[in-house]
C-alpha cells in the first residue's frame, strides 16, 4: 500500500533533496511545500515528479488541509538573513507548520534542528536559535517527532562558503575554525538519512540524530580540493571569527558566532552512527571528485541517478591542458574545416560552422572519441551496455559572427534516421571558454523526460513546437551550461537545448561525439553510420597521437551532395 509524505519547504537545499530522495520510491506519494516557487530546488522536484504546491505558511488551516492524509512530514525552516526580523518570522512560520501537523494528526514528522547557542553559551547565532525555538516549540505540543542535526554542507562551498578567487589560480578558504576538524556533509545524503527514518518510524520515534559525512580541518579540506581540481589551488585564510564577521555580508556576523559556537561546544554530530543509519555517506574527498574527473573517475550510482533524473551531468577537468592542446592542433593548424566545413545559418544573419564526420579514425580528434574515459563513461551512462560512434561534430562560433543554433532534441533529428529509441547521448567539450557572452549551451533539466517533441523546418534548421517548448519551459527552467575548456558535459538524446549567437570578441569552438547502443542500431542507412564496433585506445594515447592532419576513414559529410545535411545540426 503505497504512503504519502509532505516537504514543507521544498524550496531550500535540504528540503528539495528530501523530496527528490524520497520521490525514488515508487509506493511513496511526495508533495513539496514551497513557498518561493521560483526557487532552483522547484524545477529538481517537479523533474522527480514531485507535486509541487505553493503556500505563504502563515494561515494554519490552510496548511493543515495540504497535510491532510498525510503518513509523514519532513520539516524545515529556512534563515533569510535579508530580512532584519528573519528569526521572528522563521520561528512563527515553523511554529505554524507545528500547529498544523498536529491539528491534521501527521503520524509522524522529522524536524531539521540545531543546538541553541544562545542558551549553551550566550552566543546568538540567529540561524540556528530560531531552529532551536521551533524544536522546542514541537516538543511542548508533543508531537510524534524525530530530530536530525545538520551540519554545515559541502554544497555550501558553491554558495555562501564559496571561496575567495584570489586570482592566477589561486583561491582562499574563509572559514575560522583554526585547527578544530570542521562537520560536514552532502545534501544528497541528507536526503537518503531523512527517507531511511521514515522507512524505519519505530526505531528513530522520539529520538535526535546528529548526522555528518566528515569532519576535516580547513587545512585538510584545502588539500583535498587543491589535488582534485588541479591546477587550481587552494588554501586556508587565516582569520579570526571577528574578522570573518567584517566581510560584510548580511549573514557575515550569525555565521561567525555560529563558528566561534562550534569552536567552543562539541557539536555531537557522530560520524560512525551516521554510516550504520547510511554506509554510503560520502566523504568530503568523495564528493569533490564525484564530478571532477580524476583517474579513478567511475560513473558512480549517484552520478547514473543524476543523468537519469536531469538527463545530463557535467564532469568537470574531464581533459587536461595537454589534451586540450592536442584537440587545438588538429581544429586551428588542419585544413579539416576549410576543406570539410560549411556554415549554417541561423536566419538572423549569423551563421555557425560545422563539421560532422561518420568514423573516428585515428588522428587526435577520433583518439579522443575512443579513448577509455569517454566511451567507458557515456556506457555507464546509457546502462552499460556496448555503444558505437554515431558521429562527431566540431562546431565553430566565431568571435561576432557565429550563430544560433534553435530550440531541438537530437532525437528529433535522429528519430528520422531509423533509431526506434533515443537510447542516444552527446558528449559536449569546449577548447574556449563557454559562456553566455559567447552563446554557450542552454538546457532544460529534466526535459528528456517530456518524450520526442514534433519539430518543424526554421532557416535550415529543425525547431521543437514552440508553443510546447513554452509550456516546458515554465516546467523546466532554462539553464545556462558555462563551461571551461576540458570540461565535459553529456547529456541525453532528448534533453532539448539551444545556444545563442556570439556578439563577444572571443570565439567559441567544441567538439561534440554522440554515441548508439549497439542494440538501438538503425533500420535502415542514412547519413550517420549503422552499429560499427568501436576500437577503445587507453587514455595517454591522446596525448601520444602526433595524427593532427591524416583523417583518413572519418567519413566527412559534404553537404553539397548530402541532401540531408539541412535536417542535422549542431549545439
């Protein structure tokens, strides 16, 4: 029989994460409470086919009827640290949600907390005090509850612990903690915690878990992050949490006396009872390198869910400076564009160059399309199974002139070459810099899930609906994909994507390798090649190739012969 849990606030990090974790289990029903529906978190839950519902959080009733039926309750409050009154506010707003899930009769209800410094120790990090009060709140009305402790996490470091760019790749870890090991852990797991204790409601009733993935020192945090992402460096700023109060951001002084907290009282959080609850909790070193390549990069389970989930993930530094410069030899000193490219215009005066090629062969461009850390990991990718090159791209923007390419799947084009599914992905590889100044990738997360989009003829390209493209976008957010050379994003045959033209001064060539099961082989020849058997070569071959002009076998398509060439494109 299956059951149903409510997120209230699925529009924070963890509460968003919850909701996705739990939305894997096929006999549970997950309904996400937000209140900001433009949060990022929305479109991630809506992609794991939560429903999502809005609500302000200040008419009790109100929430007590969205709660209605409902086998469980994942709380959690959110510090908006703009707002001068945030605690007054996060406290009534939680207070709200208490009164709700006992007048709905919620059976059970997980509550995010923390310590409560001000009454410890006489420090008054607003953040955590106000979590504190609501717990306190929850445990006067005596609700049926189980208390979870969440450090700091790892994601902070890609927001409000961000470190300083102290320029020529060099970057500096603000956090004032000394010596004193620092806890943390991964939103992910959070989220597999929190549906591990609605799983097991008798064991964790009425108890209070202090979770943690790791606990690192700054120093030992900045060595893990300096060998993962190389060359970049990085390293502890000394400072004390007075200084670290003067930065000058609205959460720069609760965030300080949450450290000079954490400094002064054992926070509890307990490692090892964290990895009995859930053994694959994942270190601080785990989650750096889970989507930064390294050669012990692996397609991990977690990796394989957020391919399925988003259809895409970004691996970044998958190729080095070297091989970079390999790829660089063969686009800028051949004469593969200039005997083998044609432009294709976007209908607005600009135009994109394209070359596409059948066959790898054996000059750098092919090594790479079959060196082992691309074909073993777009495998893994489409289920494991063998694939084949379908065909190669190299797409040239240059610097103002370069084109637009429209709103499409690949699969749209593909469909029409005989491929009974979209069992299909491209692997995406910038040799400049992709940003939105020069049209870099944008894609809607998520919108591989929405099926083959009919696609009609535009200025020699092929365009998805657009009054469907409309109505997924609200669905499915536009999402600017930057990108630095070496950088790999793969996505999904279905996963519709556009880029703009370039008006920057500063070009922007990529390559782009598209692969096939083998099980998915065409019904009939085309223009791209049927099943062929794709011969892997190790990794250091590309950077042991001196083939930067012999493109002998790649199977160029001319487009003055071709006459499908108009119904393929580029990125």
């Amino acid at each position: 029989m299956s059951k149903s849990i409510t997120i209230v606030r699925g529009d924070t990090d963890i509460g968003g994460a919850v909701a996705c974790n739990l939305a894997k289990n096929p006999n549970l029903k997950v309904k996400a409470i937000v209140v900001d529906a433009s949060a990022p978190e929305v479109q991630s839950m809506k992609s794991c086919n939560v429903e999502v519902v809005q609500n302000s959080l200040k008419d009790v009733n109100a929430i007590k009827d969205l709660l209605s039926g409902t086998d469980g309750c994942f709380i959690v409050t959110k510090s908006d640290f703009t707002n001068p009154q945030f605690v007054e506010d996060e406290i009534e707003q939680g207070q709200n949600i208490a009164d709700a899930c006992a007048a709905a009769k919620v059976p059970h209800v997980v509550f995010n907390t923390q310590l409560h410094p001000f009454k410890i120790t006489g420090i008054s990090a607003r953040h955590l005090v106000a979590k504190a009060e609501i717990e306190g709140y929850i445990r006067q009305i005596g609700l049926p509850v189980t208390f979870i402790l969440v450090p700091c996490l790892y994601e902070d470091y890609l927001n409000i612990l961000k470190p300083f760019d102290m320029g020529r790749g060099l970057h500096e870890i603000v956090i004032p903690m000394g010596v004193t090991p620092f806890n943390m852990m991964s939103v992910e797991d959070v989220g597999d915690i929190v549906g591990i204790i609605f799983s097991n409601k008798t064991a964790f009733l009425e108890k209070t878990l202090s979770v943690c993935g790791d606990k690192l020192t700054v120093r030992e945090m900045a060595a893990y992050l300096s060998r993962h992402l190389a060359p970049t460096q990085f390293k502890k700023k000394q400072l004390t949490a007075y200084q670290y109060a003067q930065l000058g951001q609205p959460w720069s002084q609760d965030y300080a006396n949450m450290f000079d907290f954490i400094l002064r009282v054992d926070q509890r959080y307990n490692l090892q009872e964290t990895r009995k609850i859930c053994p694959k909790t994942q270190t601080f070193e785990e989650w750096v390198q889970k989507y930064t390549y390294t050669d012990s990069f692996k397609v991990t389970d977690n990796i394989k869910q957020a391919f399925d989930d988003n259809g895409y993930v970004m691996i970044r530094k998958m190729f080095d400076e070297e091989e970079i410069c390999q790829m660089k030899k063969v686009l800028e000193d051949s004469d593969m564009a200039q005997k083998y490219g044609y432009g294709l215009p976007d209908g607005q005066g600009k135009q994109a160059g394209l070359v596409i090629w059948s066959h790898p062969g054996d000059d750098v461009t092919g090594i790479v399309s079959r060196s082992e850390k691309v074909v073993d990991t777009c495998q893994e990718l489409l289920g494991g199974g063998e694939i084949y090159h379908y065909h190669a791209k190299f797409v040239r923007k240059d610097a103002y002139t370069g084109g637009s390419f429209l709103w499409h799947q690949d699969y749209g084009y593909w469909y029409k070459n005989g491929n009974l599914f979209p069992d299909l992905l491209t692997i995406f590889i910038p040799v400049d810099i992709s940003d939105q100044t020069n049209g870099c990738l944008q894609i809607l997360p998520g919108s591989h899930k929405c099926g083959r989009i009919d696609h009609f003829p535009v200025a020699g390209q092929n365009q998805c609906d657009i009054e469907r493209g409309k109505q997924i976008i609200e669905r499915h957010p536009i999402k600017h994909v930057e990108m630095d050379p070496g950088d790999a994003l793969i996505f999904h045959s279905n996963v519709i994507h556009t880029s703009a033209p370039n008006n920057s001064p500063n070009r922007r060539w990529a390559l782009l390798y598209s692969y096939n099961l083998k099980s998915n082989d065409p019904v009939f020849k085309h223009h791209h090649p049927n099943y062929t058997p794709l011969e892997k070569v190790p990794n250091s071959a590309i950077k042991e190739c001196r083939n930067y002009i012999d493109f002998t076998g790649k199977d160029f398509l001319d487009p003055s012969v071709d006459k499908t060439v108009k119904a393929d494109k580029g990125q």
